[in-house]
C-alpha cells in the first residue's frame, strides 16, 4: 500500500512538472513572438516617419529616441530636419541634440566640429558654455598615444585653454585643467624620448638640438638635470667624432655647458662623469694650443 502512494505521488509530481514546464516553454515563445511583433512596428513606424514630412513630429520622436539612448535612429532625424530649421527658434535645440548623438556614438571627430559649431554660432545660449567644453572634450579624446603625431593633442590643448579663458568660474575648468597637464605631460615625453632616440642612436649633433629645445618648451621637465649633463657629453663625443676642423670648437661647447651645469647643478648625481668629461676636454684644447703656438 504504502509503495502504492509513492508511485501515485510520483505520478502527480512528474505529470505537474510536465505542465508546468509546457507552459514556461509556451510563455517564453510567446513572449518572443510578441516582442519581435513588437520589434517590426516599431521599425515599420520609423520607417515611415523618415518619409514623413512633418519636421515636428521628427522632432519629438528624435528627442523619445535620444532620451532612450537609441542614438543612431535619433542622429538621423536629427540629421534630416537640421536643414529645415537652420534659421528658427528651434535650430540651437536640433544642433545640440544632434552634436550630443555623435559624442554618445564615439564619433569625435564629427562633434568636435557640432559643438565648436554651436559655441560659435550661438555664443548667447544657454547650452553655449556646455557645448563650448564639450567640444573641446572630443578633441582630447582625439589626442593619440605619445608615439604618433600630436597635432591633435596640440590643438586640444589649445581648445581646453580657451574654454578655461572664456568660462573661468565654470565648474569643468578644474577637469580642464587637468587635462590640460595630462595633455602637456604627454607632449613632454614624446620630446624626451624623441631626444633620447638622437643621443642613443649616437646621432649626437640632433640630439643636442633637441635636448635644449626640450628645456626650452619645457622649463619644469624633470630631466632638466639629465638633459643639461647629456648636452655636456653629446657635445665631447660629437667632438671626438668630429673632423679636425671641428674639435676644438665641440670641445670648448661641451666646456662651456660644464661650468653652466655645475652653476646651476652643484650637487648633481652627474657631477663626477660630467668633471670627467670636462677634465678630458681641457687636456683636448690644450694639445690644440700647444700644436698652433
């Protein structure tokens, strides 16, 4: 009797479960098939609102679209009906929006251009200041890594510096500015690296130009030590590698910056190769004298 209640138990529980798990299997296709019912009019309802005329009803959904995120399908009816109101009350709004969709869509380069549009074109408006640093965010966000040309960093830093300038008191000037020192640092490094490539590769009269122009274009770098002892030594070895004609003057530069350096450096970690160097060029000049006397 008792083996009897277990089967019958079982029984019931595999036929409940059986139920329960068609009826899940149904639910799920039909929210499927009602989602993608779903799905197909609202594309059939966009669709035909791209064909529409009526810009104001492009308009209000552009905007539906944006607050959903659906950038893309926003950027198109933006798109369209810029034209169409270029000149109105409503144009700053369309710019706007439309600027904003290709910042959430990653295209910089493209907003870069809306936002400086709008900052320049509506300078008065209430959106000015925002699209004024909004632009000047899209071109930081084009500066590339240090290897490659930085005429983007450049000209965000530019962008960055004059939205600082015009809005002063806006409360985005301290990400500015931080940006700002990031931006710089990265043009800083590429100089150092691009002067240590002329000094290691031992092409050391290139290397000396660019190791003061790094000081000169950077006056706080912080191998302002380094570069100044390495000016030294480019100078003798470009010396000792020269034609006749040319070593004693290389000889008396690499002189020269020594007595700079040790003014400027007394206690430098450099100090005692740089008086080697000094030391060796003395003894080079004072052949030279004793071979024209």
């Amino acid at each position: 009797m008792n083996k009897l209640r277990i089967h019958i138990v079982l029984l019931i529980s595999a036929i409940v479960f059986s139920c329960n798990s068609e009826k899940k299997v149904f639910e799920s296709t039909s929210n499927k098939k009602a989602k993608k019912e779903k799905k197909a009019i609202a594309v059939t309802k966009y669709n035909k609102l791209l064909r529409s005329n009526n810009s104001e009803a492009k308009y209000k959904a552009a905007v539906e679209y944006f607050d959903k995120k659906s950038y893309t399908k926003a950027l198109t009816l933006f798109e369209d009906i810029l034209s169409i109101y270029r000149g109105t009350s409503r144009e700053p709004e369309v710019q706007y929006y439309y600027a904003f969709c290709s910042y959430n869509m990653g295209d910089y380069i493209v907003a870069g251009y809306q936002f400086r549009t709008f900052s320049k074109k509506f300078p008065i408006n209430e959106h000015a200041e925002i699209c004024s640093y909004m632009g000047a965010l899209c071109y930081y966000h084009n500066s590339p890594v240090y290897s490659l040309d930085q005429t983007d960093t450049e000209t965000a830093i530019n962008e960055l510096q004059r939205f600082v300038n015009q809005y002063p008191q806006s409360e985005h000037v301290a990400d500015c500015n931080a940006k700002l020192d990031e931006l710089r640092e990265k043009l800083q490094y590429k100089s150092y690296e691009s002067a240590m490539l002329y000094y290691n590769m031992a092409n050391y009269k290139s290397a000396i130009v660019a190791f003061k122009s790094h000081i000169k274009d950077f006056p706080e770098t912080k191998h302002n030590e380094e570069l100044n002892f390495l000016t030294i030594k480019s100078y003798y070895l470009l010396a000792i590698n020269s034609i006749e004609s040319k070593k004693q003057e290389r000889f008396k530069a690499a002189i020269d910056n020594y007595v700079k350096f040790v003014e400027r450096f007394p206690k430098s970690i450099y100090s005692k190769e740089a008086e080697r160097i000094y030391t060796e060029s003395l003894k080079h000049l004072e052949k030279y004298k004793k071979s024209t006397s």
